[in-house]
C-alpha cells in the first residue's frame, strides 16, 4: 500500500533528508521530555543549533569563496568597464580570455560556491517539512493526537467536517487516496493528524461543538499540544496573524505585542544575516553592475518577506527563522574574524597551485601552452604580412574555418581549445 506513513515527506532526495532529520528533532524532544522540559518551541532552538553546526564546514568553504569573490570583483568589473561597448568577436574571446585569467589568478571557478548550494539546498527544504509536520517525526508528539483521533475517525461525518477546516484542501488528495478510503488505519489517522496539527485554537472548540461526547477528549488532547506548544506565553501552533485577531477580541493587548515581536524580529535578524555576509569591495562601477545592484534589492526584500510570511504562518516556523538568523550571525562573526587573520594571498598561492594541478590532470601541460603561445604568435606574424593583399570576405571566412576547426570539440577561448591547437601544431611538425 502506498504512502502508508504519508505524513512524511516522500520527494526524491528530500524526503531520505527529512527522514534523518527527523531523527535529529525526534532525539532533541525526547531529551527534552526527559528532563520535564517537552517543548517544541526550545526543540526547534537546540534544532537549528545542531543542524547549524553539522552545515558549518560547507558554511565556511562558501564564505571563503565569497571573501575571494569580493576581492577579485573590481578587477572583473575593470575589465566589464573595458570592453563594455564592444560586442565583436574579437573583443569577446579577448574579454573572456582576461576574465578567466582572473579566475585563475585567485585559484577559484565561477560556479565556486554552486556545490555548497546544491547541498544546501535539499537540507533546508527538509528542514521547513520537519518542523512544519512535526508529529510526522516525533513520535511523543504524534501521541498527543492519537487518543482523540481514534474516537474521532469513529463519528459519522468526522471526514467530511475536519475538511470544512482552514488548511484542509492541503490535504485534499489524501481524502480521496485509496488508502484512506479502503479503510487503512494507520493511513487514516496519519491525515487526520495532518489536518488537526494546523487547526486554530478556534477550529478545536468547533470540534467540541460539533462532537459533544468528545468534548473531555479535545479538552486533554489541546491541554497536552499547548504544554508542548506554549513558547513564553505564545502558542507556536498558532499564526501571529490569528494571535493578533484573538487578542484584539479579547482585549489582551499584551499578546498583540508578542505575537507581532514575532515576525518582526524574523525580518530584523535577517537584516543583520545580511550585513554581515562578506561585501563587495567599494567601486564606482558597481553602480552599473546588474549583480551587485540585484544582490542589493535582494537584501532589502528578504527581511520584508520574512515578516510577511512569519505573520501568516504558525509561529514556530517563524521561531525557526529567528533562530536560524541568530545562529547563522553568531557563525558569521566567528567565520568573519577567522577569514579575516588568514592570509588571502596564501590561500590564492594554494588555489592556483590546485588549479594548475587540475588543468594537467586534463592533459594540458605548462609546456603544451607555452608552445602554443609561441606557435600562435609566429602564426600571426606570418598571417599579418598577408592579411593586408586579403578582400574583407577572405579575411572573414579564414577566420570561420579557423574557429570552426579548433574549437569544435571545445568551448571557444578555453583551455581546451587552446590545446586542440597545440596538438595540430605538433601534427604538422611530426608530417614535416
């Protein structure tokens, strides 16, 4: 039977990371409830700690990375500036050629930090499933439910009335699955779960008014979820957004507050996230730098989103971007004072020296481009003398061919294509 435990996420990649994590959380909590303290909202904290520090080594090779970028961007910009009317081809094999001298002058690739995202990438995602879904991984929260599910699912129109909830037509599919209408137990309590884990304080009371003989039931089963949701005076479970409208109506002006301080501190945490990611170094032409100034736009909209989002959903998910903030500023200030005693220049030497290493592994020597270059200006003495008797057609179709023939098997400007050329040098002399 399918998606038997559908709860959990079961996306390629994403799903076995969320499975391990899982792990992590479900560990934390039962630590937690050991010592009397079964938190979620200081589950989610220790959470981010833990899987913060596991992403530290990646964090520190990207901020390497970035530290290099943004010493080596006013020389790429220098040459953008240099070239910045010229669109012929000559320009642009000359153009790419100073550019990717750059690069091997520092020792880094351009995709540099790309393998460190694509990492990073699926455990974040994994992250925002766990924490969104805990009693799909967390086993002592799961229980909280089950008492009140079992008795539930055996209402009529139990079904059809948690549907009518706020957040139910996430789970639409799961009510129409096969599994869920052929009766499979386990199936059936897993969705019901899913869609009381997202009901509002107001949601629950319905269930109460709708079932009487449960009423004792929900009392218990929402008695438990708020000791595990309360988060210094906060129900987690709940969006600021409905914590506001439910203060407001009870004139609990305090809890405004709160639940307002919420996404609030999510933006500005974030804000200072980005002011103390490595900067580009000051230079007149990031004004007309696409990248810089779209990196700009980024930084400012990112807190502002955060806020909009944390203010509609559960406040845990907003605690985790708080914490997740805090956590990765705290690392930033470490990782910055660490990059900042190390020698850039050393570290360059070591990057070239790996780069070089790199290139005659892919056969490419120190001498095949050294003979190339010296090839290649022999061939332009020769080809200067007679290009001046050529037609303009002539002089273009000479160069087709040529570009033709040796990069057809590599990108143009590239080492590769280089060494094609070496190659067909050497096969003309050996012929000779």
């Amino acid at each position: 039977m399918s998606g038997i435990i559908l709860t959990q996420n079961q996306t390629f990649i994403i799903g076995p990371v969320a499975q391990i994590l899982g792990y992590i959380m479900e560990g934390i909590f039962f630590c937690l409830d050991k010592i009397g303290i079964p938190n979620i909202g200081l589950a989610i904290i220790l959470f981010t700690i833990v899987v913060n520090l596991l992403m530290l080594p990646l964090t520190i090779k990207q901020q390497k990375f970035s530290k290099l970028s943004a010493k080596m961007n006013p020389e790429l910009q220098a040459i953008q500036a240099k070239y910045k009317n010229k669109k012929d081809n000559e320009s642009m094999m000359k153009m790419n050629e100073e550019t990717q001298a750059v690069y091997a002058k520092y020792g880094v690739s351009p995709t540099g930090s790309c393998v460190q995202l694509i990492i990073q990438m699926p455990i974040l995602f994994a992250l925002y499933r766990v924490i969104y879904a805990m009693p799909a991984y967390v086993g002592k929260i799961k229980e909280a439910f089950l008492p009140l599910v079992d008795k539930l699912i055996s209402q009529a129109g139990s079904a059809d009335f948690i549907q009518t909830f706020r957040d139910a037509a996430m789970f639409a599919k799961q009510f129409s699955n096969e599994a869920f209408t052929g009766g499979n137990t386990q199936y059936i309590q897993n969705t019901f779960i899913d869609v009381l884990n997202r009901a509002s304080t107001a949601e629950w009371h319905s269930i109460s008014e709708q079932f009487p003989s449960l009423s004792a039931d929900v009392d218990a089963t929402v008695a438990i979820l708020e000791r595990y949701n309360n988060f210094l005076g906060l129900n987690i479970g709940n969006s600021p957004s409905y914590i506001v409208h439910e203060a407001l109506d009870s004139g609990t002006y305090l809890m405004v507050i709160a639940a307002l301080a919420v996404p609030l501190l999510s933006a500005l945490t974030q804000w200072i996230n980005t002011k103390l990611m490595p900067q580009a170094e000051s230079n007149n032409n990031n004004q007309d730098n696409p990248m810089a100034s779209s990196m700009k736009t980024m930084n400012i909209m990112m807190p502002v989103m955060s806020a909009i989002f944390c203010y509609s959903l559960p406040a845990g998910m907003g605690l985790y971007w708080i914490a997740g903030s805090v956590v990765r500023s705290i690392q930033q200030i470490v990782i910055n004072k660490h990059i900042d005693k190390m020698d850039l220049e050393e570290i360059i030497k070591k990057n070239v020296e790996k780069n070089k290493k790199k290139i005659e592994k892919r056969g490419v020597t120190a001498k095949m481009l050294n003979d190339y270059a010296t090839m290649n200006t022999k061939t332009l003495a020769s080809k200067a003398n007679s290009a001046s008797t050529m037609t303009q057609e002539e002089k273009e179709e000479a160069i087709r061919k040529s570009t033709e023939y040796y990069n057809k098997n590599s990108k143009q400007g590239s080492i590769a294509s280089k060494a094609n050329m070496v190659k067909q040098y050497n096969e003309k002399n050996n012929r000779k």
